[in-house]
C-alpha cells in the first residue's frame, strides 16, 4: 500500500513526506526520508510503530539528530522524530522528569531555576532528553546514567510503555538498552540534588565556555565523531596521525578538535563516510587502535 494512503487517515502527530533529512540533522546533510513522522503523545507514537510493523514498513526513531548521519540516497519508510511536539518538564523535590521530546539544555536550564545540582554537565550537549537517554549522553566526567533514576521504555513490539528503574536501563559508554534493542524512552526521570544557584549557573557556564573554546561549534558537525577508545583519546590518535585539518569533499576533521569531523561547507555525507573511513584506516596503521564510530549511521547511499 501506499506510505500516504496507510498514514493519512492514521492520528499518529504530524507527518511530513519527502522530509529533507539535512533539516533534522546537526551534520546538514543527507537525502530525504520519505515520511518524518512526529507524534505529540504515547499514544500516537505507539499507533505509529504499529502500524509501521504491521505493514512492514522500515521505521526508525530520532530525537535531536545531533548524533546522526543520514546517508544521501535518504531513509525508506518511515522516521519518527520526537521533538518539540513531545515535550514537557516537570519539577518535584529534588525531581526532574522530562519528555523525550525536550532538549537536554531545557532540563538543566529546569534544574537551574528551581536550584537543583546535577545536570550541569549535559546543558552543553545538544540532543534531545530521549536520545540523551539512548546514548547516554556524557561530559567533563559526568553522564546521564549517574542522574538518572528512571524512564518510560515504549516496547516496540507491543506499542506499551511502561517506567524501567535506571538499573534496568543498562546505560554503558554512549548507549543503553533502550538503544541496542530499539524500544523507545518516551521520558526519563533525573534526581538530583538542592545546590546553589549561583554556583549551578557558574559551573554551567564555565563548562559551555570550555566548550566553546575547544570545540568547532561553528561548523555543523555530530560531536566526536569517535567513540574514546579503552585507553586512549580518539582526537589525541587522530592529530598524531597527521589528520588534522584533512578534507573529503566538504568534510574536514577539524583544525580545531580532531575528533570531530566537520561540515566544512557543502560536504554530502558521502564524504563524511569517506573520511571516516580514512581516519579509522590512517589511525589503526599508525597505532593498532581500531576507532568505532560514536555517530549513528541511517539511510541508503
Ligand atoms: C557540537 C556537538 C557537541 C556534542 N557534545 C557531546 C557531548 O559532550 N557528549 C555526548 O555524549 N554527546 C555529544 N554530542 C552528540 C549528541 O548531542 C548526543 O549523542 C545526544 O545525546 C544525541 O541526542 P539526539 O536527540 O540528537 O539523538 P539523535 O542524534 O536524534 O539519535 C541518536 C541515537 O539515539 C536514538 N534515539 C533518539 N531518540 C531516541 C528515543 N527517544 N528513544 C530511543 N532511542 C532514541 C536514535 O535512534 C539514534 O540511534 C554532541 C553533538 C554535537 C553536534
């Protein structure tokens, strides 16, 4: 059947088709999914990924696209984005909860007003709470499993969602359960503790300028493009490799931090899988180390 004629009539939130992924992705690049899919509620997601299933069409999910590489030949089926339809925080105690859909800095910025410590180090990552969550999204010695106390799994299988307490979660080095099975966290639950909020804003803003000082925030990029390998740092391997500053295309490791991987202007992200593949091969030469990409690869050449 056809992808508009089964999702017309579907309530499953708003649905754009023929969606140009470089819109949705931090990269910029990509080619087009052929219907980007964004419910507003569980219940939406869920008739979402039912029907997807039910009829055999390919699906995936996706948050703020800031961990992502969309291939340029696009995404068949569909691409369900929880974002600014799935949002809302929410403030108990020493309780954040917040919705999938709610980006990472809104949950600190959250945890600031109301004079709660904890989430300082992940108000400078630019993902969503869910794929924060996935990922387990970290930085300067902190990451979302130490503050996590809970979430809301949505099984894919059987379209319910029901709260996982964070041992069940099993949130490792970038990824969790959630993430290697593909179910979905709709919301996640963070305890943090009473601080001060002066010293929350200047942790939060002594971190943001490190940042800024050492990160090519001016390029669109997906982070470390490299997970850290046991031992090592991938940017250390990647500069002794003489990488630095090495171009596919539009896509350059940057001159700034090697390991990130930038589009420099104009990259396809063909040349960023080029790339990668050139640092992984230049580096396991020079050193043994075999670097796995932390960036989620999706779509068709
Ligand atoms: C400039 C820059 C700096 C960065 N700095 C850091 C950093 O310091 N630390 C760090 O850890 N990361 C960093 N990142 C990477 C990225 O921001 C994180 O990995 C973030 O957690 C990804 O969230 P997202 O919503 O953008 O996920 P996406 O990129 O949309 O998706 C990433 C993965 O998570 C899955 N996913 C998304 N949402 C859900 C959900 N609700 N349920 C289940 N699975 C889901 C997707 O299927 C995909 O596999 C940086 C990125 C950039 C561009």
């Amino acid at each position: 059947m056809e992808l508009k004629h089964l999702l017309g009539s579907a309530l499953i939130g708003d649905i754009i088709y023929d969606a140009p992924m470089s819109k949705y992705t931090s990269f910029r690049t990509g080619g087009r999914a052929d219907a980007l899919v964004m419910p507003k509620s569980e219940k939406e997601l869920s008739r979402a990924i039912l029907l997807a299933r039910e009829n055999g069409v390919p699906y995936c999910v996706i948050g703020n696209g800031s961990n992502l590489l969309v291939r340029d030949g696009g995404v068949r089926g569909i691409v369900i984005r929880l974002a600014e339809g799935f949002s809302g925080i929410q403030v108990e105690g020493n309780t954040v909860t917040a919705r999938a859909g709610e980006l990472l800095s809104s949950a600190t910025n959250a945890a600031l007003h109301n004079g709660l410590t904890g989430l300082e180090f992940a108000g400078g990552i630019p993902g969503s709470v869910g794929g924060g969550m996935a990922m387990n999204a970290g930085a300067y010695g902190g990451e979302l499993a130490n503050v996590c106390e809970g979430a809301r799994v949505m099984d894919v299988k059987t379209g319910s969602t029901e709260y996982i307490p964070v041992s069940g979660l099993e949130m490792g080095y970038r990824t969790s359960r959630a993430l290697r099975e593909g179910n979905i966290i709709t919301e996640a639950v963070f305890s943090l503790a009473p601080g001060d909020r002066s010293a929350i804003k200047a942790l939060m803003d002594d971190l943001n300028r490190r940042r800024r000082e050492k990160q090519p925030l001016a390029f669109p990029s997906a982070g470390s493009t490299f997970k850290r390998p046991e031992g090592h740092f991938a940017g250390a391997l990647i500069e002794q490799a003489n990488l630095k500053g090495v171009s596919v295309g539009g896509a350059q490791v940057s001159q700034k931090h090697a390991g990130f991987i930038i589009n420099a202007g104009g990259a396809s992200s063909k040349d960023i899988l080029e790339l990668m593949r050139l640092v992984q091969t230049r580096v396991y030469d020079m050193s043994g180390v075999t670097l796995e990409p932390e960036v989620r690869i999706i779509g068709e050449d």
